[in-house]
C-alpha cells in the first residue's frame, strides 16, 4: 500500500526567494508476516517556483508584504492552497536570517503555508539541507567517500560534510557574493566582517569607492582559501576562526574529505563561469565563484557536479526535512496534530539508571517554564536498555515519577523513543495513568535537547505519523 502526502520548502535567502512543491510517497516495505516498516520511498519535485530577489525594505529591515504577495502568487500558479500540504518547512537563510523582522516574516509564512508547515533557521539545519539538496549525501553513499558540500550565498557559506550516507558534521562561514555590493560601478554595502578581512590584508574599501575589479577579487581569493582552511585543505590561518557566523565551530575533522560538491547561487559561477560579466549579479559573486575555480587547494580534490545549485536549499527544505515515526506507536487521536514542541532529552548515562532518569526529567523541566508556567514538551531518549515486559512496566513507572508535573498539566505526554518500543511503552503509561491522560509515543525518531518537533496527522491507515525535527534558532 502506498499513500501521498505533499510538502512546501520555501527559503528566504540573503539573495533570492523561492518556493518548491513535491510529493513524497510512503510505502509498507515489510512482509505481510512481519511488522509494518513504513518508508518514504519517492520524492518528486512536482512544482518550481521563479527565482526572486529577496525584497527588503532596508539593510536591517524584510519587506513582509512583499514576501506574502511572492508566496500566495507562487501558491496560485501551483494550484495549491494551505489545507492540500500535510508537510514541509520555511526557512529563513544567511544574512536574512539577522533581520529585524525575522520573525515576524516566519510566522506570517508559518500561517499561509498550512497547518503543519514548519518555520526553521539557523545554519546547522541550512547546511544539511542544502548538502541533501545537491545530492551530496547520496553521492557519498554511491561511492563510499565522504564529500562535503559548499553552500555559497549571497550572505553566508554553509558547509555540510557525509560519510557513507551519514552527516559527519556541518558549518557556516560569513563568506557569500553579496558581502560586497556594487551599484553604477560603486560599492554600495560592505558586510563589517569583509571590511575587517580586507583591513587584515592591507586592503582599504569603503561604501562609494569605485568597484575596482582588480582589489575586489584580492579579497574574494582570500574568501576561497578561507574556505579551503574550513575543508582542512589548507591550514587555518590568524583571522579564520573570526569568519565562522556566530562564532561557531569548525567541521569536525573526523573524516578527511575526498571530494566537494557546491551548491547556492555562487555555485553557479563557478560550474558555469564563462559569459559572465564581473559585476552581473551587483555583487562579488562571479568574481567569487572564479576564485575558488582558481584556486589550488579545489584543482586538487575531487568534485562532483550538485544535482542543485541555487535551488538546493529550498528542494531539501522540499523533500528532506520529513521522516516517519516507526510502526509500533500509541497517541492519542485528538491531540495531533501538534507543532513546534521543544524537546527535552535524556542523556544516555541518566537513562541507564531509571532513578536518574527520573530525576534528569525533574530537573530539567524548570528550563520550559515561561513565566513560570510549564510549556508543552515533549521527552525524548533512546530507549535501548528497555526491552523485557517488566523493563518497559518499570520505565514507565520512572517517566511517570519524573514527569508528574506534565500529567498534571492541560498537555498531553510526549515521548520521542529511538527504539522500537513506542507501542508498548504507550500502553503501559495509559494503564498505569488509568487512562485519564493523553499520552502521544512515538519511536523510530531521533531527537536531540535543543531541537524542536513536530507531529503530523497519522498516516497509513493511522500506523505511522510525519514527524519533522528542527531547530528555531536565529543568527545574532
């Protein structure tokens, strides 16, 4: 049995702005004999939308209606409205990202785009998006190497590495075309981080000089051997760890990277260099993309073309950001589905130990108040020491212990399992609760303290549910 949900990936870049619709089909690949392993199994990119530039009203400032008149134009020429989409993300990328209005525009968005539609930023969720976006992910699983994907936008460049399949780690650097803007042969903005780069090279620019070709693309090959220190191609440098966006780390070099795959509207430039004037786009962006095509530290390694470029983040924001809970699950029909529920997560040592368990839950639950009133959470640990019959009753006495204030809450009880014991573990709750509180276990998911969840509607015939895990974090 097949069914089809359909998702919306919607980004907001420093540069440009767009919107992809897909299908994602999901299918029971387990035997009749066996229990139900329900996967998605296709995704089908079925509607692009136009490649806008991102409007704003000033360099701090989005132009929200302008932003609202581009999607619900885009929704029309799919043919789609709100209640069709049971999935997807919005995503405010890069230097759109350090707006004013930031919020605002994602919760204008999360309101149009559909009642299970997620709003998510932040550079770590953008990095893996846009990798999985260009195919980097998969490439690494074909040839059994690990390949790092180079998202380069307007404002930011994020970085993605895969081994096998897996993500190995991911980063952001304040590197991107649009650092630099050039109007009528001026520049017009300088980003405060470029100007300081420069300044470190002896390289004076400030906003109405004249765009000198020559000086400006001085400070873009310092931006791609930036980038070949970020990949340890090269060695780092005095000023590189300066350049990561909030003060963020390095890929972890847990894995030496055998090949590159570039992605953002940068990319572009550097797949498809020739017939491009200097100043096309009004930024360093094509002076950019020749630099890191130029440079001998990315003549040495491997590449592989991205199956997107300028598109990859929004298709991954399309068709990446959803996965399905495992099959044995128990929820309580009425209360899904529910949407952006911080997580709490039990560390694997207190899990060990169901005294501590309950007690990390106890002491982490005062960190969701808000005005000193409990928000809804939900729980999530993994679920591995707990198999047995009488394992599952004694956990379940443990989460009940720790989680007495959220039993006595208006909220339902959450829990996010790694192991395949949702099921079970639901049951045993409902009895022991004699059924008088909603209880929602689902498993087959991974969620880690920080991040947020959301859960959709059940699906195939009501044995599994869509579950998407983000983080609602914004650069500063």
């Amino acid at each position: 049995m097949k069914e089809t949900i359909t998702s919306v990936g919607i980004d907001i870049g420093t540069s440009t702005t767009q919107l992809i619709f897909s299908r994602l089909t999901i299918e029971n690949l387990a035997s009749s004999y066996t229990v139900p392993r329900i996967s998605i199994v296709d995704k089908e990119v079925i509607y692009r939308s136009h490649i806008y530039f991102t409007p704003l009203k000033s360099q701090q400032e989005i132009d929200v209606e302008a932003v609202r008149k581009i999607v619900k134009e885009e929704y029309e020429k799919a043919g789609m409205t709100p209640d069709m989409l049971q999935t997807g993300a919005v995503i405010i990328t890069g230097e759109t990202a350090r707006k004013q209005n930031a919020n605002l525009v994602l919760e204008m968005l999360s309101d149009m785009a559909g009642d299970f539609v997620v709003a998510t930023a932040g550079p770590d969720l953008e990095s893996v998006l846009s990798g999985k976006g260009a195919g980097a992910d998969r490439i690494s699983e074909e040839e059994r190497i690990c390949v790092a994907n180079v998202d380069i936008g307007g404002g930011t460049s994020n970085i993605a590495s895969f081994y096998k399949g897996q993500v190995m780690g991911t980063s952001c650097l304040d590197i991107g075309g649009r650092l630099i803007k050039v109007e009528n042969g001026k520049i017009s903005y300088i980003f405060h981080k470029t100007a300081e780069l420069a300044s470190h090279m002896g390289i004076s620019i400030k906003v109405g000089d004249p765009a000198d070709p020559e000086k400006l693309r001085k400070i873009c090959d310092r931006m791609a051997d930036e980038l070949a220190q970020a990949l340890y191609l090269k060695d780092a440098d005095a000023e590189h760890a300066g350049l990561y966006t909030n003060d963020g780390k390095r890929l972890p070099d847990n894995h030496k990277i055998d090949a590159v795959t570039f992605s953002g509207g940068v990319a572009d430039c550097i797949y498809h260099p020739e017939g491009k004037e200097t100043f096309q786009y009004g930024d360093i962006g094509v002076l950019l993309g020749r630099a890191i095509l130029d440079h001998p530290a990315f003549k040495n390694i491997r590449w592989f073309t991205a199956a997107e470029t300028i598109r990859a983040t929004v298709v991954g924001a399309g068709t990446h950001t959803t996965s399905v809970s495992g099959s044995t699950i128990s929820y309580a029909k009425d209360k899904l589905p529910v949407k952006n529920i911080p997580v709490l997560r039990i560390g694997s040592d207190d899990e060990a130990d169901l005294e501590a368990f309950a007690s990390s839950i106890i002491q982490q639950l005062p960190l969701y108040h808000s005005e000193g009133k409990l928000e809804q959470i939900a729980i999530s640990f993994e679920g591995r020491h707990y198999v047995s019959f009488l394992e599952i009753q004694a956990l379940a006495a443990a989460i009940i212990k720790g989680a007495r204030e959220i039993i006595d809450s208006e909220f339902p009880l959450i829990l996010v399992v790694e192991n395949d014991i949702g099921k079970v573990l639901g049951n045993a709750l409902n009895v022991a609760l004699h059924r008088e509180k909603p209880v929602v276990c689902i498993d087959g998911i991974h969620a880690q303290g920080g991040d947020y969840i959301d859960i959709g509607e059940p699906l195939a015939n009501g044995r599994v549910v869509p579950v998407v895990t983000k983080t609602l974090i914004f650069n500063t």
